[in-house]
C-alpha cells in the first residue's frame, strides 16, 4: 500500500532535513544527497538514521528512473 500523499508532504529526511524520493515499488524513501534509503514496512517508513542503509550507484538510478517516484513535500 502507497504512503498517503498528506505524510508524503510532511515527510524530510531525519539527518539534513531535505525531499526525500518515495520509491514506491521499492517501497523505500530514498535521500540522494546521502545515498541511503529509508524502508517502508507496512506503510510505515522507518526513518531512523540506524535504519538507513547505503544505496550502490545501480540503484540509486533505478530509483531515479521509476515512474512512479516522487519528491516529498511535493503539494
């Protein structure tokens, strides 16, 4: 199940506070600034810095080239 678009506004990464990319087939929140990502379980995104894991160069392109990602705080 796809994050709710009012959390997805509200949503900006725990450490630099900027957008985040919702990945929703990967079900993740990705931060391309630190190239980690944030996972969702259970339409809950889990944003705790321990959490993030580091994302390769593979695939933060395929994050970036899904169709259906978005930035949040996106209105």
């Amino acid at each position: 199940m796809a994050l709710d678009n009012f959390l997805l506004n509200l949503l900006e990464d725990p450490v630099d506070h900027g957008t985040l990319l919702y990945v929703p087939s990967r079900d993740v929140l990705y931060n391309p600034r630190l190239r980690v990502a944030y996972e969702v379980r259970d339409s809950i995104p889990v944003m705790l810095p321990d959490e993030a894991r580091p994302v390769s160069d593979e695939e933060a392109q395929s994050f970036e080239d899904d169709p259906g990602a978005r930035l949040t705080g996106e209105g």
